[in-house]
C-alpha cells in the first residue's frame, strides 16, 4: 500500500453512523487518510446493518461490485452487524475480503489493523464477550454542531423479530463520569447539540457508584455551559419511567422529540413480538407525554406483517396511528431475520399482504402530517441552521422538535448562518417538511 488511505461507507442506524466517526479516529490516529472514494483506497470497509434482509443484501452488493479489484492490493473489510451474523461464513462468501469486526470488537481495531500491515487475510474480531464499550479519545466527528455520544451499547431485550440482540451483544453503560467529560469536551470545542445514543437509553445504569439512572444522566447532560441541545435515541417503552418526561420538563435543553417505537397497536401482537408491554401501558406513556408541560412531538417504528397479524390487529395498529397522531414514523415490512425467535413462526403473512399494509399505514400517516404540519403555519420555531440548500435558495434547519424547517433569509449570505439558532415563522406546510423565513435581521 503506497501512502495508507482508506475509504468507508455507512449503513444502518445511528450507533452505526457514530461507531463509523471512531473507526475513523482510529484510523486516522494509525496513519491513515480517509479518501472519497473506494477506487482511490488501498482499505476498503464497509460498516454494516443487518436489521433487515434488504440493508444485508447491499454490502454484498457492494462487494461484488469490486471483487476484480482486490488483485491490485486492495484490501476489504466488513464492519458492524452483518460482520457480526454472518462471522467467517463472510469470507466464503467473499473470499477477497481480509478483515470482519463486529462492533463489540472495535477496542480491539488498533491490533487488527496491525495485523493487516503484516499481510494476514482472515484477520477477525468476533467476540461478543466484552465488558468494555468502545472509547476513543480519536472519534472524528463529521457535523459541526451536533454531536453523538454513547451512553450503552448492545440489548438485553429478546423482541422476536430482531438481530441486534445478537449483533451487538449483551448491554453495557459507560460510566457517568465518562459521559460527561465528553460532553464537556465536546461544548469546550463549540458543540452546541449533544444526541445520547444506544440501542435502549432508557435501561442505561451508571457502573460507577453513582448509579446514575438515564433521567438523572439527561438531567445533568442538559446542565453542562453551551449545550443548547439535548436528544437521544432510541427508547424502549417498557424502559421510559415518567421520571424521564419529568427531567425534560423541568429543562428546554431536553428537545421536544421523544422516539418511542411501539411496532404495534396489537396487544395480541406486542406479546408476539416479545415487547413487553401491551397497548394500554404504552397508551400510558403517550399519555405523559401529551399532558406534560411542553408539548413533545412523539414519533414511532411500525413493523406490519409479523408472522400471525390479521387484518383485526392491522386495523388495530390503524387506529393506534390516529390515536396518537404522530409528528413522523418509520414502517417496515417483517424481514426474517437469523437466530431470531421469529425466525420459524408459523402463519407467515404473504409478500404482497405486507406491502398493501406499509402501503396503508404509510398514506394514513402521510395525511395525519398534512394536517397536522398545517396547523403550525403562522408559528415561530428556533431552528439550529444545518446548512444551506442553494437550488432552493433556502437555509436548512431543524426545530426542538425534530421537524425540518427551511427558510429564507433577507440579510446574510455565503455559510455564516451554519450553526446558529434563529426563530422562524412557518409559512407553509407539507407532509414532511416545513418553509418559513426568519423574523430576525442579523
Ligand atoms: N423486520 C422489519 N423491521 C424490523 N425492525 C427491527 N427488526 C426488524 C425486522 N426483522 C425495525 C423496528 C425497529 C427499527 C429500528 O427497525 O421497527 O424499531
Ligand atoms: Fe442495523 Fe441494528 Fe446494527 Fe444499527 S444496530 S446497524 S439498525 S442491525
């Protein structure tokens, strides 16, 4: 390899996004340099999602795609999930590939690269028995602004239908003190947003003696100077405690989102699907949420298509929707997945079934964001400024509550706006996104 460059592409949920920003650090602190493209890299890595058949089949996709190119000294690692399920089955699979990590391994990542230098092809960081979580004093961050933070890695839950369980491995919380010196840091170096990720914040429990619930964490993460900021994801609903919309109550820092996947609006299903909660105790969550001091957008996850879902429990998801009005969700047909307890179910729902169910949740909810979207036009939202979208001629921002409000501007120009919080009066509304224009002259 002339001069070590590397290329790196991400798939997958935001663990996965974060987990790429320090297998960057890492590299970077190796003496390598990250290069745009996978045709100019002598190290090629995908960083990998297996929570649906479609996200796994795309990083063989890829591989294929340049299989003829490792003649030329190219070398090719998987990373993350599918790295983790599929193990050195990877290697039959694609046999030019030199290297499979899955996330539990990446303290490990300094060791495997070295390994690679020396000329090994079946380098492999497999084990799932890891007590440490992944920290690195090297993470290199991509947005400006807003940054991510670990608080717990890995899941303890069984939800029938899910691999992360399996991919990520068994639960482990970073202790409190670590949170908040990155935090700290993280502020000191002009942050202003902080996003505390893992798989289930809400089970999240201080190794230290402080014990620290994820309430409390939230809490004094929203207290350190020049955090302006504060989300996470993604939430469990058997895990929210109250103690958690009271915490955000009590400070604005705390944004105004909450995700909180409910897969189902079938009690009958939910028990299928290993939730571990029913519908009413969830209800009992959005109930929180709905009479508390601020008003919080909610958004969901909808699996549709679980082995056994009639058209009662479908119609029962429906009505669920309606119900709760979300601001946003995401909705995904079943994909069975390896070593999960669904996996063998029997009463499988037909491709087609499926499809015509996404098809209906996703045309009921578009109209509730219609609507409701609607009923924002004439407000004004703080917005932090992402960027600028220059074939709109608009600024790109982004409320408390997690909308997209893009607006227009009188005064300021060129990237000086990036990074700042302004209020902006909504004047239009679709189903996705807002327009507005700022009401401050800068
Ligand atoms: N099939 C379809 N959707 C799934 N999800 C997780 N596992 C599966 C699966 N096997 C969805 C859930 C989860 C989101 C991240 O992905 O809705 O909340
Ligand atoms: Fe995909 Fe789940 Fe792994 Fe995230 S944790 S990359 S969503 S399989």
């Amino acid at each position: 390899m002339s001069g070590k460059t590397f290329y790196i592409e991400t798939f997958g949920c935001q663990m996965n996004v974060h987990d790429s920003e320090k297998v960057i650090g890492t590299l970077m602190a190796h003496g390598y340099s990250q290069v745009e493209a996978p045709e100019a890299a002598g190290l090629v890595l995908y960083n990998t999602c297996s929570i649906r058949d479609k996200a796994e089949q795309k990083v063989f996709n890829r591989l294929q795609n340049f299989k003829r190119q490792a003649g030329n000294g190219k070398i090719f690692g998987v990373l993350g999930c599918v790295a983790q399920q599929e193990g050195e089955k990877i290697f039959d699979r694609a046999p030019h590939v030199s290297l499979v990590a899955g996330s539990a391994s990446y303290t490990r990542l300094g060791e495997m690269l070295v390994e690679l230098e020396a000329g090994n092809r079946r380098v492999t960081g497999l084990s799932l028995d890891t007590d440490q979580t992944f920290e690195t004093p090297l993470t290199r961050r991509d947005n400006p602004h807003r940054a991510y933070i670990t608080i717990i890695e890995g899941c303890d839950k069984s939800c029938a239908y899910c691999v992360v369980p399996f991919t990520r491995g068994p639960e482990r919380s970073r202790a409190s003190e670590s949170v908040m010196a990155e935090a700290r840091g993280l502020a000191e170096s002009g942050y202003t947003e902080i996003q505390l990720l893992g798989q289930n914040v809400n089970s999240y429990r201080d190794p230290s003696p402080a014990g620290q619930d994820f309430a409390a964490l939230l809490a004094r993460v929203a207290e350190v100077p020049g955090i302006r900021r504060v989300r996470y994801t993604t939430s469990h609903p058997r895990d929210y405690g109250k103690n958690i919309v009271d915490a955000m109550d009590a400070n604005p820092v705390l944004c105004d989102h909450v995700h909180l996947p409910v897969q189902s609006g079938s009690t009958r299903m939910l028990a299928a699907m290993d939730r571990l909660y029913t519908r009413d105790d969830y209800m009992r969550r959005i109930e929180w949420l709905k009479t508390a001091r601020r008003a919080y957008s909610i958004t969901t996850d909808i699996i549709v298509g679980f082995p056994g879902e009639t058209e009662a429990d479908f119609q029962k998801t429906l009505d669920l929707l309606d119900e709760v009005e979300y601001a946003s969700l995401f909705s995904f047909k079943y994909s069975p997945r390896p070593n999960t307890a669904a996996l063998h179910l029997p009463d499988p729902v037909p491709e087609e079934e499926k499809q015509r169910r996404l098809v209906i949740v996703q045309e009921r909810q578009r109209a509730i964001q219609i609507r409701r979207n609607a009923e924002l036009i004439g407000a004004i939202r703080e917005v932090l400024v992402e960027g600028r979208h220059e074939a709109l001629g608009q600024w790109i921002g982004r409320t408390s509550d997690n909308r997209t409000l893009n607006f227009t501007h009188s005064a300021g120009d060129g990237h000086a706006l990036a990074g700042r919080y302004l209020p902006v009066r909504v004047t239009r509304s679709g189903p996705n996104s807002l327009v507005g224009e700022s009401v401050t002259v800068v």
